[in-house]
C-alpha cells in the first residue's frame, strides 16, 4: 500500500503544487511515509465532524 496525503486547502489561501506538498513532507517525515499521491479536496465528513477513513481508502484504490 502506497502512502497518499488527502490534503484541504483553507480559503483564502495561496495555490500548493503536489511537488510542493511532497518535498516539505521529505524534510519533515521519515522516507517511507513520504505520501506518492497527494489529492486536493474537502475531506468526507460524518454529521459529528469525523473523517469517513472508509471513503478515503475507497479513494486511494482508484489512484
């Protein structure tokens, strides 16, 4: 299984390239969870404000 970064950006916010997102990850995070996909999006939430993990593996598979 790869590592992927499910990533949103606040509004208002300056414009991030995946290259940018995976090289800061590079100094900051032990090689092997450096992520090889990053997907820009809201993120599924439940009525309580919980991530939907399942969704985000769903959406990983497809990559």
């Amino acid at each position: 299984m790869r590592p992927c970064a499910f990533v949103t950006l606040k509004p208002g916010t300056a414009d991030v390239a995946i290259a940018d997102i995976i090289a800061f990850c590079r100094v900051h995070l032990a090689r092997f969870k450096v992520p090889r996909d990053v997907v820009f999006g809201p993120l599924p939430k439940t009525s309580t404000g919980k991530i939907q993990k399942y969704l985000l593996r769903e959406a990983a598979k497809d990559l």
